[in-house]
C-alpha cells in the first residue's frame, strides 16, 4: 500500500507575544483589491527556533485517545523535543537544579483526524490530582498552569505563518494529568483559544479528545484533532507547535511551532 503522509513543519520556539514588522504597505485608494496583500513578519529567530519536518503517517487502525502510546504510532516518523527555553531567569523554578525535561513527537492521521502523542522524558513529573482550577480557562497569557507539568499545542492549519492574534488563538495547553487549559477573554472574546473556547466567536469545535498517563519515565500526552474541513490531504503541509513545560524547572519550554506537517 502506498504511504500517504501529512508534513508537520515543527518549529522549536517561545510561546509568547511576537512584535510584527509590516513589509509592504496596502494602497487603500483601491478597496476590494485582492491582488495587493499586506504581508506580515515576526520576529523569528531560526537559529534559536530551529525548524524541524514531521510526517504523520496515514493509519487504518483505531487510535485510542487514552494517554498511551497505540502501536498504529510505532511506524510513525518521530521529532526530538529538546530545544531548551530559559524563562524568567527560573525565578519561578520549584527546583532550579533539576535535569530539563525533553520529548519525542508522533503523528498519524486517518482521514478525518489528526492524532499527535508527545511522550514526556521527565526524571520528576508533578501531576496534580485535583482539576485545574476554573475548568482550566485562564484569564491570563501564558495559559499555562504553575502548577503541574503541561504540554502546549498551536497550529497553523492554513499554513499561512501568520503570527498575530489569528494564529496565536489556536493555542491550549493538555496538562500531566489530562486536563485542558487554554485563554479565554471577557473583553475581546476573539483574543482566546479559537479551538479551545466554546465563548470564542469563530470557535471550531475541532478538539475531538485528549488524554494523559504517567510513564515509568515521566508521562504522555494524547490529543485528537477534528482536520476535516480544513483542506488538508495527502501531501499537505501545516505548522505545529509543541511546548513542553516543566514547573519543577522552568527551562524546559521546548516547542514545535508551523513547520510542516506532511500527510501521507
């Protein structure tokens, strides 16, 4: 049977807000002129936010959405999680001396859904036992929880590397133990988790499930999202990122951020 893979372009870089430069200016005399765009750069580093290519290989099999690791996952092309991210000099740091955490990334797809599974390498996961307080909305960027260990999500399905609020709003965050976390905003509804917030006003319901489980070795984080209607087949390409972080040691912020996610 012919391989159909869908590419992840996974960058590793910092979550957080990015200054834009505009690089061409829209001449405003023409409206309705489709052909003039103004196009957006952020302020990306690729020598610190180095990117990285993933396929998510294609899969007839039942993927079970329970935090562990289904074998449909075993042929599937993998991603070292390990560029570090130093954040407020570890002012915030449980334990600043312990060994920063890294991850490896897998992907399938069966049509309809895209799966990832982030296996988590951490010699001391903190996992709380209680729910995230507020059902995991958070009224403040990170949306991370302080807490427990997490890992974080954003996506660029349309792959169109925009870096403003439209992409940003695809962010949330799946904790150690399973719970959902994402930005939710009163005041500009549109400002939260566009697949994460039922109160924002283009939500896309595409968050199918998602599921943790602690290893012998730290944990792992399951999450299934609903791709149909997105345009995306075999051969595509969409960005991804992947956060993980360690509130025992805040350095350990490593992400896949809009790279390719080919399918195939």
């Amino acid at each position: 049977m012919k391989k159909r893979t869908i590419a992840l372009l996974i960058v590793f870089v910092l979550v957080i807000g990015i200054p834009m430069q505009s690089l061409a200016m829209y001449n405003y005399s023409n409206p309705g002129d489709r052909e003039n765009i103004v196009y957006y750069k952020g302020a990306y580093d690729p020598v610190a936010n180095p990117q990285k290519s993933l396929d998510s290989l294609f899969t007839t099999d039942t993927i079970s959405v329970d935090g562990i690791m289904d074998a449909a996952y075993n042929n599937a092309p993998s991603s070292q999680i390990e560029n570090t991210k130093e954040l407020n000099n570890l002012q915030y740091a449980q334990t600043p001396s312990a060994n920063r955490t890294k991850g490896v990334l897998r992907s399938v797809w069966d049509g309809s859904v895209l799966y990832l599974c982030v296996e988590v390498t951490d010699e001391n996961p903190i996992i709380a036992a209680t729910p995230p307080a507020n059902n995991g909305v958070m009224t403040s960027k990170p949306a991370v929880p302080t807490d427990r260990d997490s890992v974080v999500f954003a996506f660029d399905l349309w792959n169109d590397k925009v870096v403003y609020e439209t992409d940003t709003s695809a962010v949330f965050t799946i904790d150690s133990s399973g719970n959902l976390t994402y930005f939710s905003s009163s005041n500009i509804p549109s400002l939260g988790s566009v697949h994460a917030d039922p109160t924002h006003p283009e939500y896309t319901n595409r968050i199918i499930s998602y599921a943790a489980s602690q290893t012998p070795t730290g944990y792992t984080v399951e999450l299934a999202l609903q791709i149909e209607g997105t345009e995306l087949k075999n051969g595509t390409t969409f960005g991804v990122d992947v956060q993980i972080c360690n509130v025992e040691n805040l350095d350990a912020r490593t992400v896949q951020e809009p790279k390719c996610r080919r399918l195939g």
